[in-house]
C-alpha cells in the first residue's frame, strides 16, 4: 500500500486541476471583445489555453486513475509486467502505470 503522503500528493493534484480546469472552462465562455486586434490577441490566447486545458484533462485523468488503483490495492505495480516500479519514478511522478523498462 503506497505512503499517506502520495495519496495526500495525489488528492492535492486533484483539486489543483479540477481549479485549473474551472478556470479554463469560465474563461472560454466568458464574452469577447468588441475590439478587432483585441479579438485576434484573444483568439490566440484561446489555443493556448485549449493546449493547457487538454493537458490538465489529461493529467486530471491519469491522477483519478492512480488512485483508483490505490483504492483497488494496485498501485505501484506495472500494468504491463505487474512488477513494481521502483519508488523514486512514483515519487517523481506518482500518477505513472510502467516501470521504467516497460515505459521505454
């Protein structure tokens, strides 16, 4: 069973995206300007802001799923050859499904 505090890490990421998201998703539907160059600064920022927003629903997702497995008693272990990944990859990135020899 991994350490309170990655469970703790991943809890906290959680909501940090789920803001980010919010955020992102408020900021899309708020209204735009009147002004020409001022909408064409706009559209720009909103492709950035799409790329942010996939990466944050991806991340988001990919937590929820470690701790999932966390609750199912599957957590630290590769999903491709079920040994375990080694503690300094999870500490490094707690959301990973593969050790480093299956992730390569």
């Amino acid at each position: 069973m991994p350490s309170q505090e990655i469970t703790i890490l991943l809890e906290d990421k959680l909501i940090q995206l789920t803001k980010r998201i919010t955020a992102i998703e408020a900021d899309f539907h708020k209204g735009r300007s009147q002004d020409f160059s001022e909408q064409a600064t706009e559209t720009e920022n909103d492709g950035v802001l799409d790329e942010i927003h996939h990466e944050a629903k991806l991340e988001l997702s990919l937590v929820k799923s470690a701790l999932k497995r966390i609750s199912d008693g599957l957590y630290g272990n590769c999903i491709e050859c079920d040994e375990p990944i080694n503690p300094d990859r999870l500490s490094a990135l707690p959301y990973t499904t593969k050790c480093i020899k299956c992730a390569i």
